[in-house]
C-alpha cells in the first residue's frame, strides 16, 4: 500500500493554486468559525503545501504546519518565502502521533486531509491532548453521505483507484461520534457548500494516476449508477473527461 508520505512526497509540486480553489470555501469557513485572536497558537495537521497555515498567520500569534510529506513542505516553505509571512514554522510529523507537549495550542485545524490518516480516533485524540482547556479543534474534509451505504462504498473506491493512500471518506455523523468520543465537546457538524465542480481529468493528475489506473476510474464514472449521477452531479465532458462534485464536512469542537 501506498503511504501518504510517499504519496505526497510524489505529488507536492501539483497541490498549487488551483488544488486550493477547490477548497476554497472550506478555508473561509475555518478561518471563520474559529475567530481567531492575536494571542491564538495554531498548529494546522496534515498542512500539505501550507495554504490553511499560511491563511490564518495574520490573525494569531504563531502557526506551526505539521505534514508527513518533506516534498509537501518545501513547496509550503516556498510559498511563505514569496509571501514574507514569519511566524509560521514548518515540521513533519505524523497526525496520530504529533510532537508536542500537552495543552500546546488554542487552536488546531486540519483540512482535506483526514481521509488518508491511519487512524481517525488516534488523531483525534492527539488533537485533544495538544489543545489547551477551552482550545478549538475546526475540521473540513470530503465525506460520504449518512446511511447511503452503496453510493459510500462507489466513491471510496473510486477515491482508492485513484490515490492509494485513501483510507476512507467518513459520514458527518461518524465525525460527530468520533470527536465526543475523544471528549471534545461538538458545537457544529454540517455539509459545506459546494465550491462547484471538479473535473476528473485535473483530479487524477493531482494524485499522480494514469496509464490502466486512470482507465479503470474513468470507467467507474462512464458505468456510474444514475444515483450516483445524480447525487454526486457526473457530467461526461469531451475528451474523456467528467464533471463531478463531493460532498464536504465541516465542524467546529471544543476541548472541555
């Protein structure tokens, strides 16, 4: 199996601007929902090439960016020089296992990340042993809808086909079991709204899938049922291409 570190290591270059846009609105909702103070230390987990990071270092104090992938964080690391931003700083380490000390953080974020963690309940438990008493925890990733068993099963193994480091997209209603389960108290668990569109050929350049892999993919989608058309708003384009949309989660929680 792939790792994400290999993975990511691999791809770093292709997370730029356009990666970006099709989360967009996912930033604007953390950047929202945490109301950020000059005082608040932020660590953002699973930073990737450190847009989240690199968005919230003007509100607060400090910003650590924490990734798996050494490739991701040079291209972060870029991204800060041509930004002139100085008080965020760069570190690899795994989401289920973070290098800090307890109560380090007020604030914690993570996007688009946790569908390739090894371990959701390990993450969130660091994520509560890193937060300071009365510290946010705000989360944004693709889901799977609730109790929609087969469309769940269609798009994770699509998501698998095309980047094996995948593990799996999660409902809204397990995130909200599993963050009480850490013993963080949850203020909100909802669907994002839509960014639009992304089209599948741009997607499977992003992980790195070509050749028989991308082939399979694309036959996924050309075979796909007419829910999952409709849910998931599969439009077949020229040159063998499709439109399609994921549904997103966002959630705010509280360390007690």
């Amino acid at each position: 199996m792939t790792s994400a570190k290999e993975q990511f290591d691999r791809q770093a270059a292709h997370y730029n601007t356009q990666w970006n846009t099709w989360s967009e609105a996912l930033l604007r909702w953390l950047l929202e929902h945490a109301d950020a103070q000059p005082t608040d230390t932020v660590l953002d987990v699973a930073t990737g090439t450190g847009f989240t990071a690199l968005a919230f270092a003007p509100h607060v104090q400090s910003v650590v960016g924490l990734d798996v992938s050494t490739g991701m964080l040079a291209e972060a690391q870029k991204r800060q020089q041509e930004q002139g931003i100085a008080n965020v700083t760069w570190l690899e380490g795994a989401a289920e296992q973070l290098p800090f000390p307890d109560a380090s953080f007020s604030i914690v974020t993570c996007r688009v990340a946790p569908h390739h963690f090894d371990s959701v309940p390990q993450f969130l438990a660091e994520v509560r042993r890193v937060l300071q008493p009365g510290g946010q925890f705000l989360l944004a990733d693709t889901c799977v809808l609730d109790n929609q068993p087969e469309l769940n099963q269609w798009q994770n193994y699509v998501e698998k086909l095309r980047d094996p480091s995948h593990a799996r997209n999660l409902e809204p209603r397990e995130w909200r079991a599993a963050m009480e389960a850490a013993g963080l108290v949850v203020e909100k668990v909802e669907e994002a709204a839509p960014d639009g569109a992304m089209q599948l050929n741009d997607w499977l350049t992003k992980a790195g899938c070509t050749g028989e892999k991308a082939e399979q993919v694309r036959r996924e989608f050309q075979n796909a049922s007419v829910e999952a058309q409709q849910h998931f708003q599969i439009q077949e384009l020229p040159g063998a291409d499709f439109t399609f949309v994921w549904q997103r989660v966002v959630a705010k929680a509280v360390k007690p």
